[in-house]
C-alpha cells in the first residue's frame, strides 16, 4: 500500500476508524506504516480503531498487530 505524499510531509496524521477495512493483518500493517512513512519526526499519528468488546465473535480469527 502507497500512499501519494511525499515522506516526512504532515505534521499530524489521523486514522480514524478505517484500518478494519483493510482485509489482511499485512494491509493493515502496510497502512500503519505508510501513516508513519508520511508523518515528518518528531509528528503525530493518531489510530482509532473499534473497541474489541463490540465484535468478541470476531476476535477468535483476528491477530495483534505490533509496528
């Protein structure tokens, strides 16, 4: 996954309720990596992300993601 901006360009980066779309752990990865990529040191990345609690069926088939 690439994003179209160059790296380092954005102070602030936010992801709000988007990474659950993405199909794999892999995409997602790729997608939290990009958001790092794209936000200059010393910047800020905010995730938001669901709350496990509203989908537990879900959960037995997902996995943690560590960046």
């Amino acid at each position: 996954m690439d994003f179209y901006f160059r790296s380092n360009a954005f102070d602030v980066c936010l992801c709000i309720a988007v990474l659950h779309h993405l199909s794999t752990a892999e995409r997602r990865l790729s997608g939290l990596r990009e958001l790092v990529r794209i936000t200059r040191p010393g910047g800020l990345v905010l995730v938001y992300v669901w709350a496990l609690e509203q989908e537990a069926k879900k959960l037995e088939t997902q996995t943690t993601i560590t960046v």
